[in-house]
C-alpha cells in the first residue's frame, strides 16, 4: 500500500495560496497522509525549491521523527526545535527552525516539494541538522515515499 500524501490547501501541481507564503502569513500548510507501513519507526518530510537561484536549490523545511500514528500537520506548525512527541524540526536554508514559505524572485514558478518519507528507524540527528543531513540519515531506512508538489510565483 502506498502512501496517501496530500494538503487541503492546495492539490498536488497547484499553486500554494498566499497565506501560506512569503507574502502573505508565512504558516506552514496543512498537510494530512495515511498508508504509512507498519514496519515504520518514524516520519521525516523535507519541503525543498530545485528552482531557487542558488545551487542545489533552497530548502524551505526539515521536519523529522514524526510518529508513525500521526496522520498529519495542523496549520501553522509553531516554529521552534522540538515539537511534542519528540518531533524535530531541523534547520532551513535561512538557517532558522521551522517552515519558511515560499518567496521566489519574480519570474515563472518555482515548483515546491513537498516530500514525505516512512523510515525504519527514528533519527539520531540535532535541530541544527539541514535537509542534506537528513538525506544522508535516511540512506538505507526509507520503508516508503511520498511526494507533492505546489507552485508558487510572484
């Protein structure tokens, strides 16, 4: 069974509202998934703009050891390093905690993903870890994958 990963913000390939952005409140969307594997130890999601100017792209969020019986993200996760349950935010590319929405300089859209992973292990990792470091943890651990993505444009 795959994972299910969606947003009642947007759909997959539509842009992400204002709110949710730069220019408008700058809150991290609702995201909901179902479909984890049983196997699974925990959940990590990366929010990554191949798009940005600068090489590699721009990460707008690191969210990992999410707890396998969550089935999602509320509106405007606060920003800061340890959510209950143990979750961990890790660092963006702005180098702060939390979710960063999108702010692409003007032009066509840049394509945001929003990437989802079901790993056998939780990860042994900081709140100063940055989304290559996670991807690194992952190697070898991830039991499934998600992934949607959302434009943005100014």
């Amino acid at each position: 069974m795959a994972i299910a990963f969606s947003s009642t913000a947007f759909k997959d390939g539509e842009h992400i509202p204002v709110k949710y952005t730069g220019d408008g409140r700058n809150v991290s969307p609702p995201l909901t998934w179902n479909g984890i594997p049983a196997k699974a130890a925990s959940i990590a999601l990366i929010v990554h703009d191949p798009d940005a100017p600068r090489p590699g792209g721009f990460t707008h969020w690191v969210v990992f050891n999410l707890p396998v019986g969550s089935n999602g993200l509320p509106e405007g996760v606060p920003v800061r390093e340890r959510l209950e349950n143990g979750v961990t935010q890790g660092r963006n590319d702005a180098g702060r905690q939390g979710y960063l929405g999108p702010a692409p300089p003007p032009g066509k859209p840049h394509h945001y993903h929003f990437m989802l992973y079901a790993l056998d292990q939780p990860l042994r990792l900081g709140s100063n870890a940055g989304w290559q470091q996670v991807l690194e943890a992952i190697k070898g651990h991830v039991l499934d994958e998600a992934e949607m993505v959302g434009l943005y444009q100014r």
